[in-house]
C-alpha cells in the first residue's frame, strides 16, 4: 500500500513569492528523496498542508530523515511556522 505524508503549517502572511519557491524548488527537492507526488494545499488565509505520496511505508522510512531536513529548510527560508506533521498508510482509494 501507498504512504502519504502530511505536514501542516501556518504564516504570518501569504505571498505569490510563497507560491513560486513551493512549486520551483520545494516540491522538486521533496521529490528528489523518493515521493511520487506531492500536493501543496492552502488550507485557511494563512495556513497550508504539504502532502507527500510514497509507494510504500518502506520508501517513506529512507525518506523520512531528508523530508526532516527539507522541513528545516523551509522553516528557515520562509516566514512560516509548521503547525504539525502526520504520516500513514493508505488504506482506502479511488
């Protein structure tokens, strides 16, 4: 079964500028560590949840450690603050 991965984050503000380094450089190093998606969703005015698809729960372990780093990176690059992370196996679908 497939593995998603989902961290929550809130801001201060919203920028375009935001939106450009999500799509351009995030996403790309997300899936550059083995996701096969990845879905940046804003959820509020100022709020967001990154969702990463794995194949497999295994995939998403050797992963796991990166998608930490990235998460630090963006901490640090953007004015963003992330809220949670939750992460498990798919097991329903369409």
């Amino acid at each position: 079964m497939s593995y998603i991965m989902v961290s929550n984050w809130s801001t201060q503000e919203w920028t375009t500028e935001m939106d450009e380094i999500g799509q351009s450089k995030f996403v790309p190093m997300i899936m550059s560590v083995g996701a096969t998606a990845v879905q940046m969703v804003r959820t509020g005015e100022n709020n967001l949840s990154v969702i990463s698809h794995f194949t497999s729960s295994e995939a998403a372990a050797q992963a796991k450690e990166k998608i930490a780093a990235i998460r630090s990176q963006a901490a640090m690059e953007l004015p963003m603050t992330m809220l949670d992370a939750k992460e498990g196996e798919v097991f329903a679908c369409s």
